[in-house]
C-alpha cells in the first residue's frame, strides 16, 4: 500500500512540475529577447506569413495562427485585440473595443488587422531567427523574433503562471530608446512607466521595475457642483471607475447627484454633487475612497533561457540594448558576405568575359576538360579574387548564354563592381564603429516613429490623502447613560447626562470615565462602556485637557494638564492611581481655560475659594500625577465662566459634586 502511494505521490509531483513548467515558459510568462508570449510570437509570425500589404480578416488571421498554436481560438482572438490596442505592431480596422470604456471588440469576422510599418521594420529577418517545428511538425515556428526594440518594457505584460506571476509596466518610446543611447555612451539611466490611459503616477516607491506605484486620475473642477474625470489609472476603465464612485456615494463615503460617462476617443465623466458638498473636497475624497487612485505593485518576471528570473528595469535594458548591437553585427557580416559574393562573381564574369576566356574551350571535347581547361585559364588573375574559385564558381561561367556575352556593357559592368566595393568599404566602417552605428540605428528610428508616441502619463508626487480627514461625518454616535451603551446605533435621550457627537466610520473615539480609566475605540453599532463616562470626542493631534480629579487614598484635589495622549486600540489606561474614592471633578479642554474651587470652611482661613488657571500648569504626560491645588478638602468645583457644565469639548462637572466633596 505504501509502495502504491509512493508511485501515486511521485507521479503527481513529476506532472505538476511539467504542467507548472509549460504554463510559466509556454503561456504567461513573456521572452526577455523579443517581449512576447509564445500566442504573441505566433499571432505576428502569422502576419508576416500572410503580409501582403492589404488588411486581413481577423477571423483569417485566427484559423491560420491555430495551425501554430496548440489552443482554441478564443485565446488567440483576445491576445490579438490586446495586441493591437496597444498600437505599436498591430495596425486595426473596424472596431476592437475601447481601452477606457472596456467595451469588447467586434466579431473577428468583421474586423481586419495587418502588421505595422514598424513591426514589418524591427520584427523580422529570416537570417537572426531560429526555427522549430510546430505542435504538430506540419510547419515552423521562431523560437523567439529578432526584435529591434525592447517590447517587454515598450508595451508590458500580465500573466499568472502557477507559482509565479509577472506584471510588467509599459513604458515610452522615446524614453526607451533615448535610454538604450545612453547605455550604449555608458551613462546612467532613469526610467518610469507611461501608460495609454493617461493619469498621473506617483514613483516614490518605486524600485526600478518593481516595488510599488499610485496612478490616478485627472480631475477637473468644472465648477464648485461638477467635476469631470479626464483621464483614468492604469488597470481601470471607466466603467469600473463609476462603479467604485456609485459604490462609495452608497456607503455614504461621498455625496453625489449623478455620475455621467460621456466618454469616446477620450475620457469625459461627469460628477454632479448634491447640496452642501463642494467640489474641492469631493476631489480628494474620489482619490480617498474610489479607484480614481490606485496602488500597482510591478513585478517584473520574464523567461531568459528558458528559466524564470526578476531583473530591474535597467538590467532588462542593457540586455536588450547589447542584443540589438550584437543582431546588427550580425546583419551588416551577413550583408558583407553577400556583397563579397556579389563581387566575387561579378569579377569572375568580368575576367572571363573581358579576357575572352570562353573562347579557350572552344576545342575542348569533355566537360571536365572544359571545366579544367576554365580553371586553368582562370589561374592568371586569382589574385584580383576576393577568394579562391571553386568548381561551383566555374559551372557558374559556363552557363552564361551567349546572347548576354553578345550584349556585355563593359562600362556599366565597371560602375556596379565600384558600387559593390563601395559598399562593402561602407559596412567594414560600421562595423569598426558598432556604437555609433547602433545609436544611428536608433536615431534613426526616433526621427520617423518617435513623434507618434509622446509621453501621455505625468510624473509627480502625490500628498498623502489622509481618509479620515475627507471622509463624510454622516454617522450620529450616541452615549446612553441609563443603560451604558455607546455606538451610532444608540440614541442620546437626555441632554444633560447623555452625549452625542457627528463623526465618521474611520474617527477614534476617546473614552474617559470618571474614574480615571480612558481608552481609544473604533466607531462601532454599539458597545457597553459603563455608566460613569465623563469624556468622549474624536481623537485629534494637539488636543489640550485640563483636569482636576480628587486622589481618594490623600482626599486631595490636583489638577493637571495634558494633550491627546498616545495609545494601543481598546486597551485601557489610567490618568491617576486607582482607588474606590478617586474622581474626576472637572474636565475642559483647550487653551485659556480656568476653574473655581470652594473648599470646605476653615475657621482659620482666610478665604474659602481658589482659582486655577490651567495656563499655568505645564503640559506633562497623561499619568502624571499633577499639581496640588490645597490642603484642604474640595466642596464644589465649577467652570470659573460662569457658565453651566458641557458635555464634550467645553468643561464637564460630574452630576452629584455641587455638593460636599470632602468625603466627610
């Protein structure tokens, strides 16, 4: 039985590792050396194959590209429509959906598609590329295409493989090419994403290809109760842009009358506000709580050799830049060789015409006596011979038909050899100079492609949009005391001993008890707090609390100041040492505040009454234990205003201290 699951476990494990492998090299994962995936690579191919100028049904385009790739046509049709809205290899015709609406394009029987001027110019060269057999041996395939331009950074790519995913950002044309030019004068090089869909990204977190960025939204103020959206984040569309805008007026987050998408060849969403809302503030909620921003965490994984591996964008650029140098290299040997033939024959025929050397056969009566006797005759001018004459090279002269003998233009013969070596001098100066050539090469490029692809996303540094700040205070949280609930679900019946504030469901609620206790707690629907709570409000940097608290062990009063202390969520603190009697007596807030003390009458005292001006007390830590304001027991504290005790963010006088407090 044992031996059973272990052969059971190992063919599981020996299948997975090839499924997972197929998928990574086969399917998600793009090539380093053209960019593509494999469906990418054989959707182009296929247009070379059929390339003939004129448009293609994409249906045509589909069923041919089937007889390379090993998967339904459905697959294929949609990586050809990504493709080709990407608008650099692919030219379109008819309707193929719309990247800003996420519209889906037409049937591939009623759209057409042909190969760009620059993808027939940077894709293809027979001599550079390797081929294998297909899925079923019936044709070949490239392994990869010798591309020109860096395509894995020019367009991007998503895939998720089984263990493994990549998500590589676009980038710009010019950018990338201006950079390859630097690599190659050996300088530094900066890169950032551009995206088709505009926006603005944010790249402080981003770490050469990887790491994380924030891409948002243009937003316009149109007036102080309209606001257009312009342009959208990469990864949304503007249907899932008002989703997530109608999903946030729903919750209650903003306040909105309508959301209209006017969009066509561009973005165009129109917000309309409702009553006491304002557009400035709207804006930076729609960043806060809609995919108006978004986060984008890059990952650039690629297949080098068939293994998966994690560059930098630098790296990637580099390899790609060496690549390129190293394909013209080979290009202009390949264009030398043929032009050394060229001229190798031109010469032989020129020598053997010019000199008459086919009349010496005439006698001849064998063809290999004639093959000899052409060799031999030949041997006087060997060393004007680019290379020495083979017996190809001989079978070659002896099939020039005499009517072209006839008709030979020694003069015209003359000037095509001088062309020929003229470029051959021409391609051994490019190759003495491979980086110049290379950044010509690119230049080149530039000056006819590079207007076509200005950058569309903006570069900059967005503010931090704090949520709780922009979020709506629609929720009403109440302090029954009676029963000792709290929560926006909890109504304040009884406005001398209840409370009630207006926050959000982001706001930290501040607890503090007449004992001493305080707490930090979210917004919830409701929750027992007791029925001695002297304090709640929002938690806010930079509050200032005066308090006077009586410490029940001395039956002294003190009174003391602090601002908004620091704390952990629902863990309880103190701001004096616990005990049965302890109390707090008053608490306000703020700047300029001061309270009026009646002590318990003395015989020998000359006043019975002190005023505390909490200005003068140092601001310390919540615990600390305060100032001593008498001796003396303490009968009644009240605000020093004059006026009647507040529930929250004023003074509060605790019910049941307008009489004695001395604890007598």
């Amino acid at each position: 039985m044992d031996t059973q699951y272990g052969r059971l476990q190992q063919l599981f494990d020996q299948n997975f590792i090839e499924y997972s492998s197929y998928v990574i090299r086969e399917r998600a994962i793009p090539d380093i050396n053209d960019g593509l995936k494999p469906v990418q690579r054989r959707i182009l191919q296929t247009l070379h194959n059929m390339d003939d100028g004129r448009f293609h049904k994409v249906a045509n385009v589909v069923g041919e590209t089937m007889k390379l790739h090993p998967h339904g046509d459905a697959s294929i049709f949609s990586a050809l429509v990504n493709l080709a809205n990407k608008e650099y290899l692919i030219e379109r015709q008819g309707n193929f959906g719309n990247i800003f609406t996420g519209d889906q394009a037409s049937a591939p029987r009623y759209i057409e598609c042909r190969l760009t001027p620059l993808a027939r110019e940077i894709l293809f060269n027979k001599d550079l590329t390797e081929f294998v057999d297909s899925y079923d041996a019936r044709m070949l395939e490239p392994v990869t295409l010798p591309a020109r331009l860096p395509l894995m950074l020019l367009q991007g790519a998503d895939g998720i493989a089984v263990g493994m995913a990549t998500k590589i950002m676009p980038h710009n044309f010019c950018e990338l090419l201006e950079a390859q030019k630097k690599i190659l004068r050996g300088e530094e090089i900066v890169l950032y994403p551009d995206f088709p869909k505009k926006g603005f990204v944010d790249v402080s977190l981003y770490d050469h290809g990887n790491g994380k960025i924030r891409c948002r939204a243009r937003i316009e103020e149109l007036n102080e109760k309209t606001i257009i959206v312009k342009e959208i984040p990469y990864t949304t569309t503007t249907q899932s842009l008002i989703d997530s805008i109608e999903k946030a007026a729903k919750s209650g987050k903003i306040k909105i009358l309508s959301v209209n998408d006017y969009t066509a060849e561009e973005v165009e969403i129109e917000i309309k506000l409702a009553r006491g809302v304002y557009a400035k503030e709207t804006i930076a909620a729609l960043y806060a709580f809609t995919d108006c921003e978004v986060p984008i965490s890059p990952n650039l994984t690629f297949i080098r050799e068939n293994m998966p591996m994690v560059w930098t964008v630098e790296e990637v650029l580099e390899h790609n830049t060496h690549k390129l140098q190293a394909d013209l290299t080979k290009e202009l040997q390949i264009n030398l060789d043929r032009l050394q033939e060229k001229l190798h024959a031109r010469l032989l025929e020129q020598i053997f015409i010019e000199e008459r050397l086919y009349k010496e056969i005439e006698e001849e009566t064998s063809y290999a006596a004639v093959c000899k006797r052409v060799m031999t005759s030949l041997q006087p001018f060997f060393d004007q011979l680019p290379r020495a004459v083979s017996k190809e090279d001989v079978e070659r002269l002896l099939e020039i038909r005499i009517k072209r003998i006839s008709r030979y233009d020694i003069n015209r013969q003359h000037q095509e050899i001088k062309g020929i070596r003229g470029d051959i001098k021409t391609v051994n100066n490019h190759l003495k100079d491979m980086v110049g050539y290379t950044i010509n090469y690119l230049d080149d490029l530039l000056n006819r492609y590079g207007r076509f692809y200005p950058r569309l996303t903006e570069i900059c540094e967005f503010e931090e949009v704090s949520v709780r700040k922009v979020a709506l205070a629609n929720l009403v949280v109440g302090y029954h005391r009676e029963s000792g609930f709290l929560g926006h679900q909890v109504k304040a019946e009884d406005e001398q001993n209840d409370f009630s504030i207006n926050c959000s469901e982001y706001d930290r609620l501040l607890l503090i008890d007449s004992n001493g206790t305080y707490k930090v707690t979210s917004v919830s629907d409701k929750i027992f707090v007791g029925h001695d709570l002297a304090w709640l409000g929002k938690v806010e940097k930079g509050l200032v609390f005066n308090i006077i608290y009586r410490d029940g062990a001395e039956n002294i009063c003190y009174a003391k100041r602090f601002s908004t202390p620091k704390f952990i969520l629902d863990k309880e603190y103190r701001l004096f040492d616990e005990h049965k009697r302890s109390q707090i007596l008053l608490l306000s807030l703020g700047e300029g505040r001061s309270a009026h003390i009646n002590l318990v009458p003395s015989p020998r005292a000359k006043s019975n009454m002190v005023e505390v001006y909490f200005d003068e007390y140092l601001l310390k830590g919540p615990g600390a234990k305060g100032k001593r304001i008498s001796p003396r027991s303490v009968r009644r504290v009240t605000d020093s205003t004059g006026k009647a005790p507040v529930k929250q963010k004023e003074a509060l006088t605790l019910p049941g201290l307008d009489g004695d407090s001395s604890g007598d």
